[in-house]
C-alpha cells in the first residue's frame, strides 16, 4: 500500500484503506529520524480525515522528541508562505489537493521553501515508514499553535496594486481560499458574489477539481445572472485558479500565463518558467524581451527549475502560477491580483483575445500498460520531427505540436496536442490515438 500513496511529488491515498492514522504517526517518527528538524511546520486543509491525521503526524513527531508549529487549518499558498517567510527547518501540509472527498495526502516542504518529491527524500521516508523501527527520544516535542492569518493578508496584499472596481464571482468550491484569503477580500475594491464559502470537506455542491466537466457550471450561470465582469473558481486546497470571462467562456491555463509572461518582461528581461505541455502562446508571446524556459510537468520541478534560472514568473497547463515574490511558489489569489491589475478597466475577452492564436486538444488520457512501448511507437512515426524527452515525448513541427508524457500521479500515458487551425489539431488527434490505441 505504501508504493501506492508515495508519489512524484507527495503522498496521496484513499482514506483509511490506504492512508490513515497510523501511517500518519509512522511519517512523523521518519521525518524526525531522517531530517531531525529544530521545528517543523503542521498545516491542514478543511477535508474530513484531516484533523485525524495531523493528530497523529504531530504525535509520531513530538514523541521522537521534535517541536511542532500547529498553523492549523491553512489553504496550501498560505502554508508556502509561511515556509518561505519564517523559514522553518520543515513542513508537512496535509491535503489531497483537488481530489474527491475520500482522499488524503501529505505534501513536504523544507528551508527555504523547497519541495521534497520522491527523488529528493520520500523514497527514503517511505523506507523508514516501511521498517517501521524508531529510537525512544529522551524528551518528547511540545506544540506551539500559531496563526498566520494577518502575516499572510498582508504579503498577498503588497501584490494588490491599481486595482479596479470589478464585480466578479468567486466559487470557493466549500475549499480552503474562503479561510485563508477571508480578511483580503474585504480590503479589495470587488464587489464580490461569493459561491459556496463555507468549509465543508465533504465538497456538496462540486468536486473540488475544477477541470471535471460540469464542476464549472454553476460559476458560469452566476456570472450570466449577475452580468459580472469575470467569475473564478478555486480547487479544494486553492493553489490553483481558474477564470471564465464575461460571457462565461472557460479560459485556458496558459492564455492566463502569455497575460502575466508579457507583463513581467515588458519593461526588464526576465526569465519565464513554463511546463512541457503549456502552449507555444506563451514562448511567442514573450519573444526575445525574455527567456521562456521549459520544466518538467509538476510543481516541485517548476518551483526547482524557478530557484534554479530566478524565474519572476512560471505558468502551468495545470492552472498553477507561480511568483519569484511569493518564494517561487504558486497562488491562487496572487494571480487574481496580477490580473486584475493587468486588465484594468477593460473587459477579461478583450484584454485576452491577442493570445487566443492556438488550437488545444486539452489533456486526453488513455490507460495503458506498456508506456514506454508506445512512446517509442509515436516517436519512430513522427522520426522527421524536432524530439524532446524533457518529460515523457514531444513531436514538434511547425504547424502542430504534441506531448505524449506518462502521469506522475495515475496510471495512464497523458496526450496533448497543439495546431495552427481547428482541423489539423482535429486530425492529429485521431493520428495518434490510434497509435496510442
């Protein structure tokens, strides 16, 4: 069970069968006997299993002797600022991000706000939860409960600026951003529609992945009601942002991130992190007033790859932006801010519609066993194309594009494809279905 819930990037599973509280206790007697943190940083997000499991984390710590820092109930940008802020030796936010209610996770953070992913120390904390073998601390830990509610709604707010009098809907999906971010809402020249605010792990109005077809739905029938200027809906633990304009179109992840790309590098060159899947409109859009740098798909390897090339800005297919200000980490809200203020006083459409140049198939997923097997079979079909193997396959040409990349997080090999028009991206897909299928 435990090479099931330790992933690339975290720790994920169903709880109890997969995940529950002694597994919880036994993380926290390993990350004690593997990092030995002066302090470490507890968080949870607002999911049923949640309080149990940060019980049991805290007691595996404080008994190998390990003082804890209780933040409590945190949206995940909020636990990211505190690691970067406080710069605690280590952190644990406990959440299953965007997926359904029965499921839990861990995700690890250590000094200055660094991610550790499974190649970087889960592999060994999984070995240690494995033997299930702990030295007797002399002492046990002790528990500090803080709150960083006010430190936090005044950093996100050093990013509000010439912010313009919009109405907008906001659909917390019963998550985490109604928590956090409750104090910087009111501070904000919005007039907000709020949608579904309450905490409530159990998510009764909609799955907390706002990618599910339907989950938008109800955002999109408020904003036409309301005759609102754009409306948003946040993912359980509100790392991730996604906007529908005016006329309650979706708009995709990396439109959000050539709006944001241009306007950092407009007046000073810098450097732009993106994922190997996000469109080429981002890369075009900035041109040579920067430099546009391709990550491998996941947030601990674009926040690596951020720190890495001291990247202002990086942007994900995924609905992730991160900022060099916010401790090269991701937000929710920041985005918000930014464009907002990038907008001003015109209409989301307009101000989008210079980047709407490229046709995307969207993420298209396919079980399947023998994954290297049919990479190589697409790859050896498209052998007169510019390859890439940053992250699973990419095929290039000039007038489409496509990444073939197996999932981190699922057992299935993950398709998406870009086109100059409609009709070629339409008939490429049908290409390499059927080389996948």
């Amino acid at each position: 069970m435990l090479d099931e819930i330790f992933r690339a990037y975290d720790i994920r599973g169903t709880y109890p069968d997969q995940f529950n509280e002694d597994i919880a206790y036994r993380i926290g007697r390993a990350v004690a006997e593997l990092y030995k943190p002066g302090e470490i940083v507890i968080a949870r997000d607002m999911r049923l299993s949640s309080p149990l499991l940060a019980n049991s984390l805290i007691k595996g710590l404080t008994d190998s002797g390990i003082d804890v820092i209780d933040a409590g109930l945190c949206s995940t940008p909020l636990f990211y600022f505190i690691m970067g802020k406080f710069k605690y030796d280590l952190g644990v936010m406990i959440t299953a991000s965007h997926n359904p209610p029965a499921y839990n996770g861990m995700k690890f953070m250590k000094k200055p706000s660094i991610f550790i992913n499974y190649e970087t120390g889960l592999d060994k904390v999984k070995e240690l939860v494995k033997k299930n073998e702990f030295r007797e601390a002399e002492k046990k830990g002790k528990i500090i409960k803080k709150d960083f509610i006010q430190d936090y709604t005044t950093h996100v707010l050093s990013f509000a600026k010439d912010i313009p009098k919009k109405k907008i809907v906001i659909d917390a999906g019963n998550g985490m951003i109604s928590n956090s971010c409750r104090k910087i809402f009111k501070k904000l020249p919005l007039e907000i529609i709020k949608l579904n605010f309450n905490l409530d792990g159990s998510f009764p109005n909609h799955e907390s992945n706002p990618l599910v077809p339907g989950v938008q739905d109800q955002l999109k029938e408020a904003v036409k009601k309301n005759k609102a200027d754009f409306g948003i809906i946040f993912d359980g633990d509100a790392d991730r942002i996604f906007f529908v304009d005016e006329n309650a179109d979706e708009i995709l992840g990396s439109i959000i991130g050539a709006l944001i790309s241009e306007n950092f590098v407009k007046d000073k060159k810098e450097s732009i992190i993106i994922d190997a899947v996000s469109s080429r409109i981002i890369q075009d859009t900035v041109g040579d007033k920067g430099e546009v740098i391709r990550s491998r798909v996941g947030y601990s390897y674009m926040s690596k790859a951020a720190r890495k090339h001291n990247a202002v800005f990086g942007a994900e297919v995924s609905n992730h932006y991160s900022y060099r200000d916010n401790f090269y980490c991701d937000s929710g809200i920041i985005t918000l801010l930014k464009v907002l203020e990038i907008i001003g006083d015109k209409k989301l459409s307009e101000a989008l519609k210079p980047y709407k140049k490229y046709f995307n198939s969207g993420e298209i997923n396919f079980e399947a066993e023998d994954k290297e097997g049919i990479m190589k079979k697409v790859e050896e079909h498209f052998k007169d194309a510019k390859i890439s193997h940053l992250d699973g396959l990419t095929v290039e040409y000039d007038e489409w594009w496509c990444v073939v990349r197996p999932s981190n997080t699922e057992p299935l090999l993950r398709l998406r494809i870009e086109a100059n028009s409609e009709e070629l991206m339409k008939e490429k897909v049908e290409e390499v279905r059927g080389l996948i299928e």
